[in-house]
C-alpha cells in the first residue's frame, strides 16, 4: 500500500519524530542519572549474570546511535522546514511512516519494563524496537545504492548502526530473559548457550553482508563480540575460554565476508539481492 503525505502532514510528523527522540533521550538520561526504581541500566543487567553480556565499555556505542538519531532528525526538520525540498520530505516520510515513533515507544517502554524488573515484557518491547527497524531498514533500502548522499549519512548510517546494536541486545535480551526464568547459571550450559547466542548474531550479520551490502551492521557485531570476548578474556574456565575463542573466529569470518563481499560489490554493482 502506497502512503501518501500531504506537505502539513510530513512536517507535522517530523515535529512528532523530534518530539520521540528527546522523550527517548530524557528517558535514557534519568535512568542513568537519576535512576529509575533505584538502579541505573547497567546494575539490572548485573542481576542477571550471563556469559554473552559484553564489557562494559561495549556499551558506549549508545552514544554514537542517539548522535546518529540526532543528526537525522536535525536532516528530517531540515527537509520539513526548507522550501526547496518538498519531494524529498515527502519521499522521507512516506518510508519512514510511523515507525520511528514506534521505535522510540519500544525504546521508552524497554527502559521502564527493564528497570522495574519485568523481563518478559522488555523482552517483548526489544521485539518492537527490532521491528520497527527492519521496516524502517527495508523501506529506505538501507546499504543499497543511493543517489542522495545526504540521505546516507543521516539515514541509512545511523540507522545501520541501530540495527546492528539491537540485533546483538535482543539475543542479550533473551538471554537475561532465560537467567530470570532460572537458567543455570554455572558449568558449561551457559557457555554452550552464550557460543550459540554468538554463532546467531555472527550469522544475522553475514546476512546482512550477504543481501543488503550492510557492511556498518556487520561492524558493530564485530563490536559486539569483541565485548564480549574481552569480558571473557581474564577468565580462566573452560567455559570463557571457548567462548573467547569463538568470538576471536567470529570476528576474524565477518571481517573476511566484509573483504570478499566488498570487492564482489565492486565488481558488480548491480547484482545485488532485497530479499530482506
């Protein structure tokens, strides 16, 4: 079904996607500042100790996604504001819709069910969040061939990079879903379970190489792993060193299929699938 945006309509919805954005950061900075039910992010994930939780430092990549995110806003009321690009902001709107919206309740609702402790529901607004991103993914054809380059950098960067963050935080999520529910949390099960929450995540990135050229997505689950394995690494137990030694092979195979598939691209540029 084609939408079609009216001029007051598109620039209404890009005031509301600003208005998104600053809830989700508002949000973000109060359960890291001032808490939420007592406890910043990071302590509730430490209630749910698990193996495939990355290093701490991993998880400043937030900050690079929320500039992301800012710097398409400021291009989206750009667009919305400016006289001469009334086709481009209808073009923008008519793919973005009201997924971002989505995205940001997703992202809001996560911090509060997290916070609070109701994992089963995190879980679920994780699912919205992905969602909403595969959509906004496929509907602006995100690491395909782009003749806007402005629509590059302040779309299909910053949002590659969302994706590719959430993709590794759904499984993480699961896995803390699994640890609630009573998971066992020592011998080698965990270990077995954070290596195949690692081969998953290895193999969502190499899809994404494989059929959409999204090379930043397979970055930052490079990103990821290498958290991972540096989380793991002054561990001395059988169970850490495989998984150490998991992510050192995962990394090193999507480093290879970035190489192979670059130079694929190169050479044809327009054989290039959408089945995602």
């Amino acid at each position: 079904m084609i939408h079609h945006y009216s001029l007051p309509h598109a620039r209404q919805q890009a005031v509301f996607n600003l208005i998104g954005y600053v809830v989700i950061i508002a949000v973000n900075a109060m359960a890291n500042t001032v808490y939420i039910n007592g406890h910043n992010t990071g302590e509730i994930s430490d209630m749910y100790p698990n193996l495939f939780t990355p290093a701490g430092f991993t998880f400043s990549i937030w900050s690079v996604i929320y500039l992301g995110l800012l710097a398409c806003m400021v291009y989206q009321l750009w667009l919305a504001f400016s006289p001469h690009h009334n086709d481009e902001l209808q073009s923008f709107m008519m793919r973005m819709r009201s997924w971002f919206l989505l995205n940001c309740i997703g992202n809001t609702g996560w911090i509060f069910a997290w916070h609070y402790r109701v994992i089963p529901l995190s879980l679920l607004l994780m699912l919205v969040v992905l969602y909403s991103l595969l959509k906004i993914h496929r509907n602006f054809r995100i690491a395909m061939p782009v003749t806007n380059k402005r629509e590059f950098w302040f779309v299909q960067v910053p949002f590659s990079i969302y994706l590719g963050w959430i993709s590794i935080a759904t499984l993480a999520n699961i896995t803390v879903l699994l640890v609630a529910m009573g998971f066992e949390c020592t011998g080698m099960a965990p270990a077995i379970w954070a290596i195949a929450m690692i081969l998953i995540g290895t193999a969502a990135a190499i899809m994404m190489i494989i059929y959409r050229n999204n090379f930043i997505h397979a970055l930052v689950a490079i990103w990821a792993i290498y958290g991972i394995m540096m989380k793991r690494y002054p561990e001395k137990d059988g169970g850490s060193f495989a998984i150490f030694a998991v992510c050192v092979i995962c990394v090193l195979i999507l480093f290879l299929a970035i190489i192979i598939r670059f130079n694929a691209k190169k050479n044809q540029p327009n054989n290039i699938s959408d089945k995602i």
